[in-house]
C-alpha cells in the first residue's frame, strides 16, 4: 500500500492526534478517512445525466455500410 507523507505545524499535527484517539483510531487510519472522504471513488453528481445529453443538438449519424473489400483498417 502505497504511503503519503505531509507536514502540518505543531498545533494542527496535535489537534489531528486528538481527534483520532478520540475516535480510537491511530493517527494514520483517521487521516487515510479523512482522504477518502476529500476523493470520492465515484462519478459526480449528475455528471453523466450532463454527459448523456451532450450531443443531442448535434446528433451521432451511423456511417454508410462498405463492401468488404473497400474497408480499409
């Protein structure tokens, strides 16, 4: 797992440590909640309702059909 390192100054690091005992957790494990809360695992709220209608004034046409032998990859 890979390890993030930051510094804060003195009264923060010490106000971080009293809220995770507080919680009884180790300084690392509240902070590694704090992260995941700040970087959501999902999409945004309505972003794809905002994705999918995007082309609708301009909408996708499907390409004519080739022979075969005039499809060039």
């Amino acid at each position: 797992m890979p390890q993030l390192y930051f510094s804060v100054d003195e009264h923060t690091a010490q106000e971080l440590a009293e809220r995770a005992a507080a919680r009884g957790e180790t300084l690392s494990k509240y902070l590694a909640s704090i992260v995941r809360k700040a970087v959501p695992d999902e999409w945004p709220a309505g972003y794809l309702n905002s994705v999918i209608g995007s082309c609708a004034d301009s909408p996708l046409e499907e390409p004519p059909d080739l022979p075969l032998d005039e499809v060039h990859i």
